[in-house]
C-alpha cells in the first residue's frame, strides 16, 4: 500500500465531526492545554503543532482518542525516512507494552477505544501500523508492539 492510499483509507474511515464530549480525564496543565485545544474541534482541524506538542492521543478519554486519532495517524505518516516523535508515540499508543500488569491495564483501555471503532477504522488503524513496521525509518522496532497489538487489539 502506498503512502496516498493509507492516507485515503483513513480519511474515508474517519470522516470529520466536531467533537463535544469529554476530552481528558485530568485538570493538570497538559491537560488543560489539551482541553483547550482540542474543544469543539474535528480531527481535520487540528494544526501540525499541536499534534507536534501532544505528540498523541494517550493522555485522552477512550471517546477523545477516537475523535482526534486520525490527525495523529496522518502527522505520524509524515517524514517517514525520519524519526518524528508522532508517529513513535502514536505507534505505542495503539500498542500495550511495558510490564504484564500494566500491558493488561492498557490493552483494556485500547479495548475500550476500539468498541468505538467501525470495522473500517479498525482496518485503517490496522493498515497504518502495518505500513509503519515496515516502511518508516526504524519500523523494525514497532514489529513486537505492532503484532502484539493486531493479535490482541486491532483484529
């Protein structure tokens, strides 16, 4: 699949809307700011610098993840013979890791966001961690979040 095609395969799996449910379940600063930029909008809406300074939706409610993982998808397809901080964060964003008890605790929340997903989101999230393991720069090193993941997660 080509880099075009992925990024029309997402588009057309997320179709924009804006979005008024909660957006992140902390009041810290971060958070705050994240709020504040992410209020009302669609995931078409948001700037490169923003996703830049987030760098991805794993600080968001299950429905916020939803709403706004397009954009991160997207900005993490740029620059692929490049390392961009996006695309490594959201990789491991779609992907448990870490130690069993904290893997189990987050693949429940990946869980939660996937039962919002259409079968054609599921797919597109899906294609992009694929197309990522094997064709951006150090994509080798996804490979055993992203099998993990299709096996437990994104199937």
């Amino acid at each position: 699949m080509a880099d075009e095609q992925l990024r029309n395969q997402i588009r057309q799996a997320f179709p924009p809307a804006q979005f008024y449910g909660p957006i992140t379940p902390c009041d810290c600063e971060e958070c705050t700011d994240i709020r504040d930029g992410l209020r009302h909008k669609r995931w078409d809406e948001i700037s490169t610098q923003f996703l830049d300074f987030t760098c991805s939706p794993v600080l968001l409610t299950p429905e916020a993840f939803h709403a706004f993982l397009p954009a991160y998808l997207l900005r993490g397809l740029d620059d692929l013979g490049g390392d961009t901080v996006v695309r490594e964060f959201t990789v491991y964003s779609l992907c448990p890791n870490g130690s069993e008890e904290q893997s189990h605790e987050y693949q429940n929340q990946l869980l939660q966001v996937a039962s919002f997903m259409s079968p054609l989101q599921i797919q597109a999230g899906r294609a992009f961690l694929v197309f990522v393991q094997e064709n951006a720069a150090h994509g080798k090193w996804f490979r055993p979040f992203v099998a993990r993941a299709l096996d437990g997660i994104w199937r």
